[in-house]
C-alpha cells in the first residue's frame, strides 16, 4: 500500500515543483523543456500509481496517502 501512495507522492510533487519553472520559463520567453519532462515524469507516476491501487485513488485519499507516506518514513 506504502508502494502506490510513494509513486503518488513523490509524482505531485516532482509536477507541483514544476509549475514555478514553467512560469518562469514563460516569464523569460524561453521553452519550459526542462518543467515540460518533469511534468511528464510526475504524471506517469501519478497514473503508475493510480493504476497499481485497485480501486485507484479518489480526490479524497490524496492528503491520506501523504500522511501515510511521512509516517512511513518517520517511523
């Protein structure tokens, strides 16, 4: 269980650390190539994720699945 909520975890935030990239690629008027393949790695995690949990994950499970993680890892 510990497995799907990592990849889930660890692909929100590889894709939420790539918005302010995105925004400042478009701020400078160059190509965001670096923030578009860490976008793609954090959404093939999240659908890796999504399709290993069966059931997948609803909108609800996500701040679960977070919490799950820290705990694993700080106990």
């Amino acid at each position: 269980m510990v497995t799907q909520d990592l990849l889930l975890v660890v692909g929100l935030v590889i894709a939420g650390f790539a918005i302010p990239s995105i925004m400042g690629a478009i701020a400078d008027r160059r190509s965001p190539r670096a923030a578009a393949i860490a976008i793609m790695i954090g959404g093939s995690l999240v659908v890796l994720a999504y399709t290993q949990r069966p059931g997948g994950y609803s909108l609800e499970e996500v701040p679960e699945a977070f919490v799950r993680v820290v705990a694993h890892f700080l106990r």
